[in-house]
C-alpha cells in the first residue's frame, strides 16, 4: 500500500530563515505529487503540483519542491519564510495512471510557525 | 477558489441523532470526496464518487453514508451519530482522482 512520510510534525523558525519540509512516499511507480497548505482555521488548498517533466516544481507564494525519483522525495522549501507561513502544510501522492479511480494518500501533515 | 459550499458549517448535536452534512459544488467535477480531520491523524476519506450515483468507501467509511443524487451536491450523513464523531469534516472536488484536489470551507461537528 502507498504511504507518505512527513518526517517532522512541528517545525519552529523565525521570519527570514529558510524552510525544507521532508516528504517521502513508499510507491515506485509513476505517481503524481502535491504540496498542500491549510491556514489556521481555514482549508486545505493547493500550493504546488508534480505530474511530470522538470522535477523542480514552483509554485504561489514562493514555495518549490523537488522531484528525486531515486529518493522517493518531494521535499518542500522556501528561502526565506514569513510570519504568514505559519500554517499546517500537506504532502500528497496519487498514481499517476489515467482512467479509473486512484487513491489520494496524504501525510499526516508538518505544523509550520514561524516567529517574527 | 473553487466553488464549493459546505453546510451547515458548524452544528452541535446529541449522540444517536441522525445528522446530514452537504457539499455544493459548481466546478462540474465528476469526482468529490468527504474527509474528516482530527488532531495527530492528518485528512482521512470517509466515502467519495465517481458520478452520479456512484459512491464507494474510503478508510474509515463506518458509521456513515453518502449520497449523490445531482453532479453538484454530495450528501453526508451519520445515521446515528456518537462522540467519536466529532470532528470537522472537508469535502473536495476533482476533474479526475490523479488531479489536486480542491477543498470546501469544513464544517465543525459537535456529537455531545
């Protein structure tokens, strides 16, 4: 069964630093991968996907993450984070086989805050 | 954001009531879902649909039905709710299961 591993439940930094947040996934077959963010008391809403081609994805609000197949990584960063950032951020993989009904795996999330 | 509603989005009931949660959307998505969320277990799928009519189960699908009557509208309900249910529950919507996900507001549920 596939299975996604955010590997820190709560990291803490202040304004300015920069951000990696781990996320591995057991599948090794073609998949497609997503990066999740949920403000306080808000829902979850995209923040950048990976189907294919350049492995290094960009996406709103200054956000990359990086597509290592050999790795199973998809590791999210930003160089410079701000008080804003501070939210709950979802890593996501699914097959990325077209037809028919492909579960959704999430991780269990890494709490984010960030001091001014 | 994508058009999806969420009713109501908070509600207080008692345990063994029956409770109906409803998800709008007007993105013509084929595929919805409804999660629940809950403190150190991340997002969870409880049911989801392929289409009008077609529902399947997700990981922790007991306790509870759907419906999905019109592409727009999925319909959750707890039969006889208890206070394990409490929680807040998501739904999303997809042009396809291997596409992201777009998620309505939540709704707060209270099982007392």
């Amino acid at each position: 069964a596939q299975s996604v591993s955010q590997h820190n439940h709560h990291v803490i930094l202040s304004e300015a630093a920069s951000l990696e947040l781990g996320c591995n996934y057991s599948y090794g077959g073609t998949v497609n991968l997503f990066w999740y963010v949920q403000y306080p008391g808000q829902h979850l809403q995209l923040l950048l996907k990976y189907f294919s081609g350049d492995p290094l994805v960009k996406g709103i609000k200054g956000f990359e993450a990086e597509f290592i197949k050999s790795k199973f990584s998809f590791n999210l960063r930003k160089p410079s984070v701000q008080w804003s950032d501070t939210a709950e951020y979802f890593c996501a993989v699914t097959l990325g086989i077209s037809g028919g009904y492909q579960k959704v795996t999430f991780g269990t999330g890494t709490k984010l805050q960030v001091i001014p | 954001d994508a058009g999806i509603t969420q009713s109501p989005r908070h509600k207080v009931t008692e345990t063994g009531t029956p409770v109906t949660l409803r998800c709008h959307q007007t993105e013509n998505h084929r595929y919805m879902y409804w999660y629940r969320q809950d403190p150190g277990h991340g997002l969870r799928l409880i049911h989801y649909s392929y289409g009008v009519k077609d529902t399947d189960k997700g990981e922790v699908s007991d306790g509870y039905s759907v419906s999905r009557s019109k592409t727009e509208d999925f319909l959750l309900t707890l039969e006889s709710a208890t206070s394990s249910q409490t929680s807040v529950y998501f739904c999303a919507i997809s042009e396809s299961s291997t596409y992201e996900q777009y998620f309505g507001p939540g709704t707060r549920l209270t099982v007392t």
